[in-house]
C-alpha cells in the first residue's frame, strides 16, 4: 500500500503581532498625568517626548478648547527626582487637538 502526497497545503494561522504603541485621542475623562505624549507643531509634525503633568482641564474662563498642561520628557524627570522643575522650564498648556497619550497594546492571542 503506498501513500501519495495531496496536493492541497496546510495553512497556517497568521501569527499574532507583537505590542504595539498607538497614539490615542484624550477626552475630557482621560487620566493622563504622568503618561507619555506625542504633542502637533504649528507645521504639522508630530514629535515625541512629552509627559502630562494635569489631566484634561477648561481653560478659567469655562470657555474654550479642552486642555493639558504638558512638559519636555526630560523636564519631567527632572522635576520627578528633585521634586523641581529645572531652571527656566515651566508647564505648557497644549490643547487636547494637539497632542495625544501614547497607549500599549499587547494582543491576548500572544498569551
């Protein structure tokens, strides 16, 4: 008796990808003190290394665009070791249209 091949392959389930890092909206509910910003420049570009040190707040006068107040990485951690801002740094407050939280995401099919 002699056993032939089939021509028909085995398919492979497609292999889960890895975490991945997307950049989210903030709403007004959005804790975000302490995480990772990407923040918009006036020329369009998206740059890397802010961290919000408030979550989403109006501005005093109740009118206008949601808000955060956000500082240079480096600033943060700084002001996380010595408990102060370094010399010359102060808070910005960027609106929400302008920036987004970093967010990790690990796909459940990799565990």
């Amino acid at each position: 008796m002699s056993l032939s091949r089939t021509s028909s392959r085995r398919t492979r389930a497609a292999r889960p990808t890895g975490p991945s890092v997307q950049a989210i909206e903030i709403t007004e509910h959005t804790q975000v003190t302490g995480q990772r910003l990407v923040r918009a420049h006036e020329s369009g570009d998206w740059s890397l290394g802010w961290v919000a040190v408030s979550n989403p707040a109006r501005p005093d006068s109740g009118r206008g665009e949601l808000r955060v107040q956000v500082l240079p990485e480096a600033a943060w951690h700084h002001l996380a070791i010595t408990g102060a801002l370094p010399e010359g740094v102060t808070p910005q407050w960027v609106g929400l249209s302008k920036v987004r939280v970093l967010a990790l995401f690990v796909p459940t099919a990799i565990f």
